[in-house]
C-alpha cells in the first residue's frame, strides 16, 4: 500500500480575494480628519460588518467606496466596475411615501436599464424572499418595519454583486432583524459580497469578517470567534471596549506623531493633485453615459407617477395661475364704488331734501328761485355711485371726513346759484365777493393717493358735465363748461384707462414666472430633503436627467398654463389685447421657462425648503418693486430704474404690455427687447446653476 503524504498549508499564505480593498485611506471634512489612514480588506462572497459607534466615519467610508465621496489621500479598489454591480441601501429609508411598492420597484428597475419582464420577475421573487405586503400597496401607509424591508428589497432588485447596507436593521424589532441576516447569509452563500454597518455590535456576529471601527481608524480585522478568542471574551462589545482602550493608551502617547503623520499625508496628497480629486479610486465605477435614456426615463415615470397618486395637487398645480388671474381680475384694478360724500347745502332751506325735478330741468341764468345747480350737481355725484351724507354745518362736514366717515365735504354757499349765473352772465363786471359765492368750497381726505384722485377727479368732472347740461338748457354752446382744452382720442387705450389694464400684464408675468420656480424648487428639494437623491445619485442618476425630466412635465404643465392664462385674461375679463396670438403665447411660456430655471438654481443654492422659501419671497418682492410690476419704473429712483433693467421681469413685462396694449409686433425694440432679456437670463441661471453644480459641496455631485 502506498503511503500518501498529506502536507499542510498554512492558512495565512491562501489567497483570499477582495471584492474591496481600502488603504491607508484618510478623508478630511472640514476641519476634522474623519479617515485616518484607514485599511480596510472585504473579502469575496462574504458578509462583512463594519462596526462602530454613530460618527466614527463609516457612512463617510462607505460614500467613498460607492465614489460619492473622494479621499484626500488613500486608495479604493474594487472588483466591480459597474454601477449596476452595487447595491445600496442608505440608513434613512429613502423612498418615496406616495409611490406603491410596484411603483417603487419599475422607478429603480428602469434606473438600471432592466425591462418589464425582469422588473416583474424579480419583484415576485424578493416580494416572497423579505415577506412582503401585495405589490399595490403605498409605501407610505405601510409600518416602520415594513417600508425597512421595502429599502431593503430595492437595493437588491437589480441583483448586484455587491451589497452595502448602512445600518439596515436601526429601529427594527430583533425578529424584523433577525429576518434580515438569514436573508443576507442567504445571499453570501449564493455568491454576494456584502458590507453591513451597525452600531448594534452583538448583532454582527453572524458575519464572517468584522471590521471594529472608531474615531475614524480600524481597531480591528477579523472574524467574530477569532476576535473573541484572541481577546478572551464573550461578548463583541467587550472586546471592543479593550480595543478602544489600547487605542486610547497609545493616542496618548503618540497623539502629535500621529497628527503630523496625518497632516503630512494630506499635505502630500495635495501637491500631488493640486487641482483634482486628491486620489481617485484606482478602479472607479463607471456609471454609464453622462445622460441615459433609461435613467430619464425612470425619472419620468416616477414624476408621472407622483401627480397621478396627488390628484388634488396636480389640479391645484394646473389652475392655480387661472384661480390667481381670476382672483385679480375681480378684486383687484376697479375702481371704488359708494364712497360717501359729506354735503353742507345753504342754497337750499331744508337741505339737499329740497331737490325737486323743477330744480334741474330749466335755464338757471333766468335767476328762478326754483333752480339750484347744487342739486344738479348731487345728481351727477350719484350716478358715479357716490353716497350723499348731509350735514348740517361745515365743522361737523369736516369731522365727518377726519374720521373716515366720508372721504370729502362739498359746501354750497346760500346764493350759489345766482352768483355762478352772475358770473356766466356779467364776466368781468362780476367782484370777488360773487365769484367767492358762485365756487364750490371742497375738502378730500388724500391719505390714500388712489382714492383721494378718484374723488377729486369725479368732483370735477360731475361738476363739467353739470354745467354742460344746465348751458344746454339754456340753448348755449355746451362746451362753454369745458376748459379750453380738447382731448382726442387716445393714441393706445382709451381716454378713460383703468388701473388693472395696466397692472394685467405684470400679474401674467409674475404668475408664469414664479409658479413654476416654485414647483421645481420644491419637486427638487422634497427628494433632497428626504435623503432620496442621495441614494438614487449613488445609483447613477445625473442632475441632468433629473433636471431634464422635470423639464419634460414642466414644458406640459406650462403649456397648458399659459393657454388658460390668456383665455382667462383676455377673452374672460376681456382685457386689452391687440396683439399676436403666437408671439404673446411664446413670450409668456419663456418667462414661465425662465422660472423654471431660477427654481433650479434656488433647489442647488438651498439646503432646505425653508431656506428657498426665503429666496423665493425676498426675490419676489424685490422684482415686484423693481420691475414695474407694481409702478412704473419712470417713477424709480434713476439708480434702481438702472438697475430694473437688468432684472429678469423688467423687459418681459414692458413687452408684454406692448404687444396686448399697443399691438406691437416682434419686430420693435422693445418686445425684441423684452425676449432678448428672457432668452438671455435663461441662459444665466442655467450658468449660475451649472458653476453651483460643479462648485458646492453638496448632494448634487461627487465631493
């Protein structure tokens, strides 16, 4: 028999190959060093938990193995080139609330380019494999636990290679987290490398490799039973708790070495890429082309998806502009009706109750007792809807309009009548003292400007129209009454303009402006807020889908706006409008995109919804006061009249006025004018949006 030689192998010189492998990675924010000097060994079809208390860096670390981080100094090589390779799941759940779970599935299925059939396939199998509620139920009506699992299931619907879950069992019952790491035993076996962060260190011990991680350094590298033999404890947290205080004893001994050390790795990774990425991954992911149909679409049927499930905001976001066009045309621009009047009548014994049809219907230059111009007068002021209050002397007249009572005092003098017919009838032979009784004594209150220039201009003229009537009774040429000044008709408008004909232009601008910047700024800062960018960045979706299928539904949304806005506005309200259909169609939608944008940049200037709120509101009084929307510009300060022009409304507004007041064409100045300026702020805000993208530290890309 031959004798068979068994040789033994050491264990330490096996190969092992690594799905990832960290070294000395060091990785500064701010002013503290989160990384520092970091080796870090995952080996292959392996569940590997990384443990550590809340802020040790392993978010950090993970972010920079994903690549939505960078190193300061260091290297990451991955096995894995593929985005679609990698599976994350992030420690919020980060999802969104309205969608079902099969909703949830087809929005990050065809984010990785897979179709229907495998979508539906895989959903049934991970459906049955997490225990999971019917594919048509809300991800927001469901539990805590449940919505847990569903973040879960999304970060393996695509089926990737390598699994890397942070803190996928926080807040979760044991039974909900024992569920998950039999799945996840389930998953090594079945060929996946898996990377799970907790803060629960006991619960780790169904890895097969654990990495103890604190302040930023790895304390350790091995299995559980391994760790716990060499250490002579029972529990994880014990031996963690002996790691941290050999780590501490030494800190305290080689503290400033260990700072220099650091420092100086930095310092040297700087000179080394002066103006890149200090030290890119050695293997970096490829995430596709920098715009994927796929990709957009996904995010355009997760936009389509979002406004079927909110119907009501859907409607409220398409009439919105209607309802605020509709709102001002009825409230705002009229002119006031039943103001009162305060009159103090001495021509007549009993007051203005002495009025009678007589009094107004015959020649008042004949000097008949019975004819009093002052009732004419009163007539006409009730036509124009005023509302005659009288008293009885001109002191209580005039405390009557100090409080508000009446907005003016008309006081007739006992023989007004007769002195304004002497006056008519002798011209200069009259003395002063019937000219004094022949005139109207007239107190307004002009607190408000608008209302105080209404009542003087309607005493005015009623008083016109008055004598015009009484000298054509008496057969004289009624333009006698008229100061020697003939006003044609109007060039543009009418010689009676009404103040919402000129503030209807500037409310279309600021509607089709300003709804949208809201509505993008907010679509885009709900997903930010909510942790979702995060995670679907990590995926390989680019701001420029995002931006581009929001666009898509906003192009819709503003389309349909500004037909209604026109309709309402000018067939409706019967606004002026004597200009091109097309022409003003196209200039309104442009402002409309011109918000668009401007919300975009808000979304990338602001870190919450509260903050661009603030911009929103500050911006849009300061355009209201500056780009006449509210008063013309000539009334500005020749200063901010300089700096109106350069305003985004400024122009816009001006030409559309132009083209539905004057009915100019394109083809003037000042609506080429006011589409040039439109055109040309678009392309600022999607610079400003662009040098912000590429420039701030936030979500939107790789820091």
């Amino acid at each position: 028999m031959r004798k068979i030689s068994i040789k033994r192998i050491d264990p330490e010189i096996i190969e092992v190959k690594h799905s990832v492998a960290v070294t000395s990675a060091y990785k500064k924010i701010g002013n503290h060093v989160v990384l520092k000097g970091l080796n870090l060994n995952v080996p292959e079809n392996k569940i590997y938990g990384l443990l550590g208390p809340s802020g040790c860096g392993k978010t950090t670390l993970l972010n920079c193995i994903v690549g939505r981080n960078t190193l300061d100094a260091g290297t990451i090589k991955l096995s894995f080139r593929q985005i679609s390779d990698i599976g994350y799941m992030p420690q919020e759940l980060a999802l969104h609330g309205e969608l079902s779970i099969r909703e949830t599935f087809r929005y990050y299925g065809y984010m990785f380019d897979m179709t229907d059939d495998q979508i539906e396939t895989r959903s049934k199998e991970i459906l049955k494999l997490l225990e999971l509620p019917p594919a048509n139920k809300i991800v927001g009506a469901l539990s805590g636990g449940q919505q847990r699992r569903i973040s879960f299931a999304v970060s393996l619907l695509h089926n990737p290679k390598l699994l890397i879950l942070d803190e996928p069992t926080v807040g979760l019952d044991p039974i909900l987290s024992q569920i998950i790491w039999d799945r996840l035993k389930e998953m090594a076996l079945n060929g996946k490398t898996i990377i799970i962060t907790t803060h629960y260190i006991e619960e780790a011990k169904g890895a097969h490799n654990i990495g103890l991680m604190r302040d930023g350094a790895l304390l350790a590298e091995q299995s559980p039973s391994s760790l716990l033999a060499a250490h002579n404890c029972q529990y994880l947290e014990d031996a963690f708790l002996q790691l941290c205080q050999k780590q501490e004893s030494k800190m305290n001994s080689q503290e400033s070495r260990l700072e220099e050390e650091t420092a100086n790795k930095l310092k040297s990774a700087t000179k080394t890429h002066p103006s890149a990425p200090l030290t890119p991954q050695e293997m970096p992911i490829d995430v596709g082309k920098q715009f994927a149909m796929a990709r957009f679409k996904a995010q355009l049927l997760k936009n389509l998806y979002l406004l079927k499930r909110n119907v009501v905001f859907t409607l409220f976001l398409v009439f919105l502009p209607v309802i605020q066009v509709s709102t001002f045309n009825i409230a705002c621009g009229h002119d006031p009706k039943q103001l009162s009047l305060a009159v103090v009548n001495r021509e007549l014994s009993s007051g203005i109750s002495d009025c009678s049809p007589l009094s107004v219907h015959s020649c008042f230059l004949d000097h008949n007792e019975t004819q009093h111009m002052s009732c004419r007068l009163l007539d006409k002021l009730r036509a124009k809807t005023f509302k005659i209050v009288e008293f009885s002397d001109i002191e209580s007249g005039k405390m009557a309009v100090s409080k508000n009572i009446a907005w003016g005092l008309l006081y007739f003098a006992e023989n007004y009548t007769i002195s304004l017919a002497e006056r008519l009838n002798l011209g200069q032979s009259i003395d002063d003292g019937v000219v004094e009784s022949g005139m109207i004594d007239t107190w307004i209150d002009k607190s408000n400007q608008y209302i105080g220039r209404l009542v003087h201009h309607d005493i005015v003229e009623s008083l016109v129209e008055a004598l015009e009537d009484a000298l054509e009774l008496c057969q004289l040429n009624k333009k006698l009454a008229n100061i020697p000044l003939q006003l044609e008709d109007a060039i543009y408008g009418n010689n009676h303009p009404a103040f919402i004909h000129y503030a209807a232009p500037a409310i279309l601008c600021l509607c089709a402006f300003y709804l949208p910047a809201i509505y993008t700024g907010a679509a885009i800062l709900s997903e930010k807020e909510g942790g979702l960018i995060e995670r679907i960045m990590i995926s390989g979706m680019k701001f420029i889908e995002i931006a581009t299928a929001h666009l898509f539904v906003q192009f819709v949304f503003l389309g349909m706006q500004t037909i209604m806005l026109m309709v309402v506005m000018y067939i409706i309200f019967d606004n002026p409008y004597l200009g091109d259909t097309l022409t003003t169609f196209s200039l309104i939608f442009l402002i409309g995109v011109d918000g668009m944008f401007f919300g975009f940049l808000i979304a990338l200037l602001s870190k919450s919804q509260t903050e661009a709120a603030y911009f929103g509101i500050g911006s849009n009084f300061l355009l209201k006061f500056l780009c006449g929307l509210l008063w013309p510009t000539e009334g500005i300060h020749i200063i901010l009249r300089t700096l109106s022009l350069f305003l985004p409304l400024t122009m816009a507004t001006e030409a559309l006025r132009s083209l539905t007041t004057r009915g100019w064409t394109i083809s003037h100045p000042v609506v080429f004018s006011g589409f040039a300026s439109t055109i040309a702020w678009i392309a600022v805000f999607c610079v400003l949006s662009f040098i912000v993208l590429r420039t701030k530290k936030d979500l939107w890309s790789t820091k």
